[in-house]
C-alpha cells in the first residue's frame, strides 16, 4: 500500500500520525491516541547523547520535505523509525542504513524493531536487526518482532557498535554530528560558562593567541604535518588553546576528536574505541581499531584531527600508550595535536635509553634537541613541528585586561603593574570582582585566597576540612610523588571505602581524578600551582620558616630523595620576589644537593626571580655559578651557561665571574665538556654553551678576535679530547675566520695526525654555517651584496679568504667539508 500523494496537502506532525502510521498499526491493535510521534529524539552515540530533530513539537501544518520521525507506544517501547523523505527524493540504500541505525541506537525505550522509509509516493519497511526488506505495504502480523510485542531479543551492544560505524560512514555531516557530541563529552572536565567555576577552560575568557593560531595552521594545513607538539610552562593557557582550536575547527566543519590526558583511563586507541562503542577483545584489537576509523574516513573522503591535551598529566605508562597509539594512528588521513609541559619533555619525547619517541621523531625532533624544549625553546629549529605557548605578548595583554575585567566588573587603576602571566591574571581579576584590581598581583597570596574561595563553594564540606583534605593529598604526594591512589587518600582522610567521596572537591576544580602507570584511581590537584601553593604554604610552611630553619631543611634534602612535586613546589617557592633571601640563602648549600633536578631548581629559580635582576648581580650568584659551572651533571652545567648569558651585558659583574685567566680557562673548559652529552650545535642543548660564549665575544669585542676566541683557540690543544673538539666547534661558530686562521698557524695544521684532524671537522662545519650566514645572509642580505658595490673592496676581502681557506681546503682535499669550503670560496670570488 502507497502513501497517499501529500506534495500538495502538506504532511503536519498529526498526518503522519493520523493518517500514516496509524494506517501500518492499526492491524497490531495501536490506535492514533496510544501513539506518540516524535520529531525530536535521542540517540546514544558510543558514550554520548546527540539529539535529532528540534527540542519541540512542531504544529504547524508545514511541509517537511525530510524529517526523522520516531513512534512509541504509550508504554514507552519504540515502535518504528519513519523517514519522511521529500517527493523527489529516492529511497536508496543511505537513507535504508541510516534509518537503521537510528533504530538501534535509540537512547531509551530499546531498539525500534522497524524502519519505514516513505516519500509520499513509496513505501519501504524494514526489518531493524536483519536489515531484510519487510514489505511495501505493511508490518506483517506474524513476523517474529510483532509477536514478541515489538521488542527484540539481540545482542544489544554489538548491534549499537555495528550501527554507530553505520551511522558516522553514511555521511561526513554524520560524522561530524558524532565528533561534536565526543567533543562535548570529553571536554565537560575541563570546560565550563561559569567564569566563576575554576575550570581551565571558560569561552567568554578567551584570548585568541594569533601567532599560535597561525603557526598550527600552518603545519596541519599547509605542511601537513601528521604530528604537531605545542608546549610551555605550566600554566600558560595551553589547555584554552587547545579547546578553543578543537571548537573552532569543529565550527569550520573539520573532524576533531578530543582527548585531555587527565580523563583518560586506557591507551589511544583504547580510548577512540570506547566513545565509537567498539568492542574488541582479542590480540588484534588496535590494528581492528586503526582499521575501522581509517575505513570511515576513507568513506567520507574526509580528515581527522585528534588532539590530545596535557599530556604530562598522564602516567608513564599510558604516557609511552600514548605515544604507541599515536604511531599505529599514522596515515595520511589522521593528524594529531598534542600538548604537554616544557618540564616533561625529556621524560615524554624520549624512551628509557634516550631515544626520540614516535611524538617526537614525527614533529622532526632528535634525542640532542629534545632538551631545548625544557631549557631553551628559543634554540629550537624552526622547521621542526613544534611551537611554543609562552605567557600573554603585549597585544595579548591589553585584550586580556580589557576582557576580563568586563566579565568581573574589574577597575584597574594607573598604579597597576600590569602582568603576562594569564593564571595569575585570572585569579586576580576573580578575586576582585566589583572592585578594583590590586596594584600588584601577588600570587601566593592570590592562591591562597583563590582555594579558599573554592574551598566555600564546596558541596558539604566546610573550608576548614577542604584545608586539611589538601593538605594531607600534597603530604602523600611527597611521600610518593603524584598522582595518590584513592585507596591511599581515603586512609590519610579517614574516609571508608563505602563512604562517598566529597563531590565539592571535584566540582569547584580542586582535585581530578587520575589513573596512575598500573591503571589504578587516584587523585592530583586540578591545577599544578595551587599544589605548589599548598605544599610550599601549608605542608612544607617555607612561608613561616626563618632563613636558618630553610637553610637547615635544604642540608636534610641533599641527603634524601626528593620527589620531582617537591622540587615544582621549591621552584614556585623561591622564584617569588619576596622570598629573594630565601634564594640567596641557598648558595651555601649548593653543592651538598646531589639530586641534580634540586641544583638546576635553584638555578632557574635565579633565572625567574625578578630581584635577581634588580640587586645589581650580587656576588653570591657568580659563587652558584661558579659551582654549576664545574657540575658532573651536563644539564646543570647548560643552566650556569644561561645564567652567564643572562647576565653578560654587565662587564663589571661578569669580569667578577669570569676572574682571573686560570679561573676563566676552567669555567669555559667545563661548559665545552657538555658536548660529550649535549652536542655543541645549532638546534640542540648544546647551542646554549655556544650563544652564551658568542654573547661574551661580541659583548668584548667589534671585531673578530676578543679575549673569548683567544682563550677558545688555545683550548683547541686541551689535554681533553672532549674540550678540544668543543672549542673548535665554538670558535668557528663564533668567529669562523679566527679558527680558519687557528688551524693553520696555531695548531700547525700539516703536522697533524689524521685522527687528530677529524676533531676540528665539526668545528670547520660550523664555520661554514656561520660564514655562509654572513656573506650570502638568510632572512637579510649577507657582505657579499655589499661587496658587488665595491670591485675593488670585493677582490681584496675575496684575496684575505683565499689565504686562509686555501691551506684548510688543501689539508681536507679527499673530505667533504674540504670541498664545501671550496664551493663556499667560489661562491664569493669576484668575476674577474
């Protein structure tokens, strides 16, 4: 039996009930009052809701010309899925799958046993679970489904798995539905409109970081890159970041999914195949999962992004899945985004034995350059696929002040020491909330008043308990670093295991729940700074200590083990301007500390502490670095050399430093050793020694020599091997003719050993970078153009590099590099 011809008298919610489905039910004893037809109904898609249709009835007598009905009972069972189609419109085999698994991913009510397709014109039913074509005319009274009731017994969750594949395959918008509501589900942890709820991420505080924006955009877009890291301190509004981009591309019709470290409980993949309702069980499960999303993409001709945020928050363990996913996910159709801590780095991007991940090997980064990410981001190479998140620019700034303080009702006076630190900016205008902003935001302060504004919004629980309840977590944390087991909280809080948790410590940000490496619950602090806060102010009470009573507590921690919380905790502590005598203090206990992570704390603590800047370098800070500068550990020795760079543009201080001959010869011999484990080249750790050591150069001198390359080119006969070659890497990176002129006339370059020539190879290479750089210029124009002007000027500085090259390139005939100076010679000759 067709559907009357309705293209003129147009279909309203009640034909179809009334004279449509009543017509297919009547038989089955339902009459057109103990049905319901609903426009709007909700599916379960994985382990999210999507909802079809409008939120209201419509009754109006409008035509749809496409519409997905669903009729129930009045006993709440499904009864059928009705696609209305538009006249026109043939009932293929899309509109036949998506009806289909409409039916079965129903969210309440259990499976609707039939799915009728009608234009007005045909007719088509059928069958749900078998997909077999029923009829064209009516649901027969004897089929099984009718005489069990319409229900059907199945099993139930791999029908909804079968029928979600179906559902995201049939179209890319399906699928784009689906990444919405994954989106939505996943971000919930992290996202909220409340401004006032503490949650990371809040729309209406946004500041859009443009250079950030652009940068991504590049590498998926253009470069298409299959991984991108983004990374930054702690802090930093990288989770914003991250969020606003996931919605962002989701608004311009790009597939994302989302994935916050924190939330996650198994690998990747095990994740993806979780909110796609994929069940697999056996051995093969990833490569089934790989298969199953690439398949659906391939079908809709579309790409995914996966982004991944916070990945330092994960476990080792799922940490290293991460990354195993991540390999096994690489195909031209899936790109991934993930974030992660400077901090982390080391531990995320490179294995056990030291080499590069698949994270990083894919964003172009190698075990030597890794380092840079946690100790000099500036040095990393631009080609890489990896950007940085640092603090609010000055343009960003001014947009954060003008809208945060709309949203709190925020005065800021003229006496405001405006900061870029968006954390601390936040928490500040929050806290001011009608008011005026404070002059200066000061953030132990700020952070303690900010948990106890979070600890009165917390659900049954009274400020005093959440004190103790943080306080007692950040105590076990430093017991057995973080993230603490549940089993182990519920012991320090008194709480047992029948008893509920305190909700009001998850719902006002306080505390996440967490998995550690062994999967197993447990709990960490929302935010890295306010269990920094805690430990330093409330635990560890470093506040309240005398300077004696910290120096004493620095004497017992180099004879213990020190959990990396603790040591984030003493960072934040003694980079806080007024805790500038508590740094000082350290000095005398330096080198007693035998954990490095302590030493290289106290050094970045020099670094971040702005009275450091303002005390006009005082002598204890050349005794630290003096110290650090002859350190066993190489990244402490990387640390002392970014501290002598820092303070270089003061010649008197850094003369104090630098003292006499002998003691200046030690403290660079000790900085080139790090080239045995950091190499002393551009794009890795060891790039900082070199920029420091041409920092004093051009700080000494305009010219070529200075007492930096005389003391590097006498370093270049060093007893060390490791020194040796060090010092000819830093002088050809430094002043490249001094050390072509070093090889010839100081070392006697023809009376060297073969062996011996092969340590001033990188030196040599180095030197050609640096005057390639120089004559042919990169990002401006080089000498060379200047000396095109000058015929006569040309052939004379073209003579003075002949002499020098010509005896190195002689040396070096059969190697390489002696034939790339060669090229680079020729490449500067005049016409003539």
């Amino acid at each position: 039996m067709n559907v009357p011809d309705r293209s003129a008298s147009l279909i309203s919610e009640d034909d179809i009930r009334t004279r449509v489905v009543a017509i297919w039910l009547f038989e089955h004893g339902f009459t057109a009052e103990s049905i319901s037809v609903e426009f709007s109904f909700e599916l379960r898609l994985g382990r999210n809701i999507y909802r079809v249709g409008e939120n209201k009835p419509v009754k109006s007598s409008v035509f749809r010309p496409r519409a997905d009905v669903l009729v129930r009972s009045c006993d709440g069972r499904n009864l059928l899925i009705v696609e209305v189609k538009a006249p026109d419109e043939i009932l293929d085999n899309d509109a036949k799958e998506q009806g289909i698994s409409y039916a079965r991913l129903l969210r309440n009510g259990g499976i609707a046993p039939f799915v009728v397709l009608t234009n007005g014109h045909n007719t088509k039913i059928y069958d749900s679970i078998s997909g077999e074509f029923v009829s064209d005319a009516q649901v027969p009274t004897n089929h099984p489904h009718v005489q069990n009731g319409f229900r059907v017994s199945v099993d139930d969750i791999e029908l909804r798995a079968e029928a979600l594949e179906t559902f995201v395959s049939i179209s890319s918008e399906n699928l784009l539905k689906f990444c919405r509501t994954q989106v939505d589900y996943r971000m919930r942890l992290l996202r909220s409109d409340d401004p006032f709820s503490g949650k990371k991420y809040i729309p209406t505080l946004y500041i859009e970081r443009e250079e950030v924006k652009e940068q991504l955009n590049q590498r998926l877009d253009k470069e298409k890159r299959q991984v991108v890291v983004l990374f930054g301190a702690p802090q930093v509004g990288k989770t914003n970041f991250v969020c606003h981009a996931v919605e962002e591309k989701l608004e311009q019709g790009i597939l994302c999914l989302f994935y916050p470290a924190i939330g996650m409980q198994g690998s990747l993949l095990e994740e993806i195949g979780e909110d796609f309702g994929w069940i697999v069980r056996d051995t093969s499960a990833p490569y089934q999962i790989v298969n199953k999303l690439t398949r659906i993409l391939r079908r809709t001709g579309q790409r995914l992004i996966i982004f991944i945020d916070g990945w330092n928050e994960a476990s080792q363990a799922l940490a290293q899945a991460i990354d195993n996913s991540s390999a096994r996910l690489s195909c031209d159709e899936i790109q991934i985004v993930i974030s992660l801590t400077n901090i982390a780095a080391r531990r995320l991007l490179l294995d056990k034995v030291g080499n590069p991940s698949y994270i990083a090997e894919s964003a172009s980064m190698s075990s030597a350059s890794v380092p840079l990410l946690e100790i000099s981001p500036e040095k990393i190479d631009t080609h890489s696929s990896v950007i940085e998140i640092k603090k609010y620019s000055p343009e960003e700034i001014k947009r954060a002040y003008d809208i945060y303080s709309e949203v709190y009702a925020v005065q800021i006076s003229d006496l405001h020491r405006q900061v870029n630190d968006p954390f601390l900016l936040r928490i500040g205008m929050e806290l001011s909330k009608g008011k005026y902003l404070p002059e200066t935001l000061d953030e132990p302060l700020l952070l303690g008043e900010s948990i106890s504004l979070k600890a009165s919004r917390a659900v049954d629980l009274e400020e005093e308990r959440v004190v103790s309840l943080l306080s007692e977590l950040a105590g076990a944390m430093l017991m057995d670093d973080t993230p603490v087991s549940q089993v182990i909280a519920r012991k320090k809080w008194v709480i047992p295991t029948t008893a509920e948790l305190p909700k009001g410590l998850f719902e006002a940000a306080l505390i996440a729940k967490v998995y550690s490496d062994k999967n197993i619950p447990c709990f960490d602090f929302y935010y890295g700074r306010e269990r920094d806060f805690v430990i330093a102010a409330w635990v560890r009470k470093w506040f309240q200590q005398s300077l004696d009573e910290f120096k004493t507590f620095l004497s017992l921690l180099a004879d213990s083990t020190c959990q990396s919380v603790e040591v984030d905790a003493l960072i934040w502590f003694l980079k806080q301007p007024q805790n500038y005598t508590y740094l000082e203090s350290t000095v005398q206990c330096f080198q007693l500390q035998k954990d490095p992570s302590v030493k290289r704390a106290i050094l970045l603590s020099v670094r971040s502490n702005p009275n450091c800047f303002t005390n006009n370098q005082p002598h204890w800070i050349k005794d630290i670095i003096e110290q650090a500068a002859k350190d066993s550990s190489m990244l402490v020795r990387v640390e002392a050399a970014k501290l002598v760079a820092e303070f270089a543009k003061d010649e008197d201080w850094l003369a104090s430093i630098l003292g006499g001959e002998e003691d200046l010869q030690d403290l660079v011999a000790s900085l080139l050793e790090v080239d045995e484990e950091y190499s002393l080249s551009p794009g890795n750790a060891g790039q900082i020694i070199l920029d420091s050591l041409r920092t004093l150069h051009w700080d000494a001198s305009s010219d070529e020599d200075s007492y930096i390359t005389d003391l590097l080119s006498h370093l270049m006969r060093h007893h060390s091997s490791t020194v040796r070659v060090g010092a000819s890497k830093a002088l050809g990176y430094i002043a490249p003719k001094v050390f072509l002129q070093s090889l010839i006339n100081e070392v006697g370059l023809y009376q060297l050993s073969n062996e011996a020539a092969q340590e001033y190879i990188d030196g040599l290479y180095l030197a050609l970078d640096t005057l390639d750089e120089i004559y042919h210029g990169s990002m401006c124009p080089g000498y060379l153009d200047n000396l095109l002007d000058s015929p006569e000027e040309h052939i004379s500085d073209y003579e003075a590099m002949r002499n020098i090259c010509m005896p190195v390139i002689n040396f070096y005939r059969k190697e390489k590099c002696g034939k790339s100076l060669l090229e680079f010679l020729n490449s500067i000759a005049p016409d003539q």
